[in-house]
C-alpha cells in the first residue's frame, strides 16, 4: 500500500486497515517462530506499512486540534 493510497482513505479505513494488518502481523510473527516463513522480509515491510497508517492518523488527529 503506497503512501498516495493511505492519504485517500478515511479516518475509519484507517483504523480498520490499522488493526488488520497488526492481526496478520501477529500471526506472521508466530508462524515465523515456528518454522521459518519463505520471505522473512514481508515481516519488516508489514512493520513499515502499520508505522505509515499510525503515522497518518497521528497527523490526522494533530490537524484536527
């Protein structure tokens, strides 16, 4: 998901993107654990990805102050 798509999205896409992807950044962690996943870079790009949702919303919140 690229910077231009999470700017389009509402405050509540956000926060329901925000706790899907942290879900399947949970399980990508334990199954990991567990036996080690074929791309273990999806686990740093999943990590990038919730920092930017968590970022826009702070900024989201900031304006609205």
């Amino acid at each position: 998901m690229k910077q231009q798509e999470i700017v389009k999205l509402s405050n509540e896409d956000l926060k329901n993107r925000l706790a899907d992807f942290q879900n399947q950044m949970i399980n990508l962690k334990l199954t990991h654990k567990m036996a080690p996943i074929e791309n273990p870079l999806r686990i740093t790009s999943m990590r990038k990805l919730i920092a930017r949702l968590n970022t826009e919303l702070t900024v989201r919140q900031n304006k609205a102050q």
